[in-house]
C-alpha cells in the first residue's frame, strides 16, 4: 500500500534538547499556557478589558470563538495575505487587533511599525509559525503549537500582563498523535483521523491551562532540524510550483507551516490528493468574515496546505508535485 503523507503529526521523540522550541516560543519572556489559542485570546481580552477586537477577513471560525461577546471589526487581507497598513486605518486607541504569521511568514515592515502605536494592543498569532523571519512584534505574541508540532494542545501568551488559566488542563488530548506515531506510514488512517476530530470538535475557548505533556515536550525538543526539513521541501514545491504558488518565495526565510497554492477548486484539488494518500489542509475552507470581503472569501475556495513537515523528503514532495500535475499541468 502506498505510503501516505500529511495530516496528523506524530509526538517527537523525547528528551531535552538546547535551545528548545519552548525558549524559541517565549525568547525568556513572561508567559501564560493554555489549552488552545481561543481560550488564550479570550482570557486576555477579558483581563486587558478591550472592548473592540479588529480581525483578519482571511482567519479560522474557531479564533473568533475567543472573541466572546466583544464588537469585532474586519480588516481586508487581499488575495495573496499580503497586509497593507491601511487596512488597519481604522484602529483606534483601546482597541486589540490580531495580525496573523500566515503560514509562518511575518507581516511586512510597514504592518510591523505600526506597533509604536501603544495606544492599541497589538496581538502577534503566530499559531502557523514556528521561526518567522522577523522578530516579533506584537506586544503579545499568541502560539498554537499543535498546528506545528506533534502535540495534543497549547495556547501560549507571550508578552506582559498577562491572565492566569482558570482552571487545569489534561493530558487525555494526545491520542490522536499517539495512534499517527503507530501507523508511520499512514496505512491506516481511520482511527488517527477520527480520533483527531473528535478532539478538535471537543475543544471550546474555556480559560483551561495547558497540558503538561504539551509543556514538557516543547520544552525537550530542539526545532532547528524540524525547521530545515521544512525549508528544504518548500524549496522544492516552490521551484516545480510556481504557476500556483501563492506566493513566489523560492528560499523561504522562515520556517513555513505548508506550502500554500492557489487553484480553481480547493475542494476538488484536495478530494484528488486524498483519493493518492496526500493529505492536504484547507487553511480556511470557511471564514466566519462578513462576505463584503470578496477576495478572502474567493481565496478561500481556492487555497490549498501542501503538507512538507520533516517527515518527508523531496521524493515525497517530488510525487506531490506529479500528482498536482494530473490535474494542473503546467
């Protein structure tokens, strides 16, 4: 049987290793866990007591779940999640506004300055991004590490004044990448995938702490190798790719999640790499944004996750890549 690539990733391997993923994340800063980023952004919104909530038009349905009962605002992306500072025109002082690392890849310098506004709280989600090229700019920095490492759960505030979790959190949310790290190969992907679902669909933005299984494995792995392999294979996608990428960086300068393509039909694109044992991610196939926000909406039909985690090689990326051209030849 053929061996399948993506989905659920596997737990690392334990043992402490220097510098970890952990003191990546928080650079020695003050931090907070949480089970997930919606229970994290929604503790601190509550604790800063904000009162509007500026989001991108192009975010996951499950982010706004951490907005609770606060007024949010949309602010455009564009079709190629490039952000222009103007789109942010309208944030005012008192006001929170979220900037996403899309696919690990930092804002623009001029997105980036407009930190020096302190009059707003500036919210850096870096829950696609593992080592972004740039430093971190907001004054809180929000990690999801399970969307980029083989654990169960988190949700990291990084920054000051932050909110303590409300209650403890558990261990019990690692079976699905327990059952990935038993069928390597993909060969069974029933038990892992569902098991997977089911934990996601438990989740909600309860102020929960992290688990300590998640804690203690971020603290023990060392990203620098996990990190290359990602790079590589992106430069490999980039360079057979580059009629669909949505963005045209060959030699990525940070560590990316996925490697993004724009299609004609997502939905379609993905049940065929499926149909092959690859499985690829829709970041986002819905978005919770008003449907005024037409290029968003359009690219979320149209955006497709290439999975080049280090699992795989560039023969895996290679046999990616043939099985796109089945059905977008160059």
């Amino acid at each position: 049987m053929t061996k399948g690539i993506g989905s659920v990733l596997p737990p690392p391997a334990p043992g402490v290793r220097v510098p970890s993923l952990f003191s990546e994340m928080t650079a020695g800063r003050n931090w907070r866990g949480f089970r997930t980023a919606r229970g994290a952004l929604k503790a601190l919104l509550r604790h800063r007591g904000i009162k509007r909530l500026w989001l991108p038009a192009y975010v996951c349905t499950t982010l706004v779940e951490g907005a609770g009962d606060y007024e949010v605002r949309w602010y455009a992306t564009g079709d190629r999640l490039e952000i222009s500072p103007e789109a942010l025109d309208g944030v005012a002082a008192g006001d929170a506004a979220v900037i996403i690392d899309y696919f690990g890849r930092s804002p623009s310098d001029a997105v980036r300055r407009l930190a020096h506004n302190t009059e707003v709280l500036w919210i850096e989600d870096r829950a696609q991004a593992m080592a972004p090229d740039a430093a971190p700019f907001g004054e809180v920095i929000l990690h999801s590490p399970r969307k980029v490492w083989g654990v169960g759960d988190g949700g990291l505030l990084v920054g000051d004044d932050l909110p303590d979790p409300a209650g403890a959190g558990n261990d019990n949310v690692f079976a699905p990448n327990d059952l990935r790290a038993a069928d390597p190969d993909g060969l069974d992907p029933a038990p892992w995938f569902s098991a997977f679902r089911a934990r996601e669909a438990a989740f909600d933005p309860a102020p929960l702490a992290i688990s300590a299984r998640t804690l203690d494995t971020l603290k023990s792995v060392e990203p620098a190798t996990e990190i290359a392999a990602r790079k590589a294979n992106w430069a490999v996608l980039a360079e057979a790719l580059p009629d669909i990428a949505l963005w045209p960086v060959t030699t990525p300068d940070f560590s990316p999640m996925a490697f993004p393509v724009v299609v004609n039909d997502a939905a379609a694109l993905a049940a065929h790499m499926a149909a092959s044992r690859i499985w690829c991610a829709r970041h986002w196939a819905e978005l919770p944004s008003p449907q005024g926000f037409a290029a968003e909406h359009a690219l979320s039909g149209r955006c497709l996750s290439l999975p080049l985690d280090g699992r795989y090689d560039s023969d895996d990326m290679e046999r990616i890549v043939a099985t796109i051209r089945e059905v977008y030849p160059r």
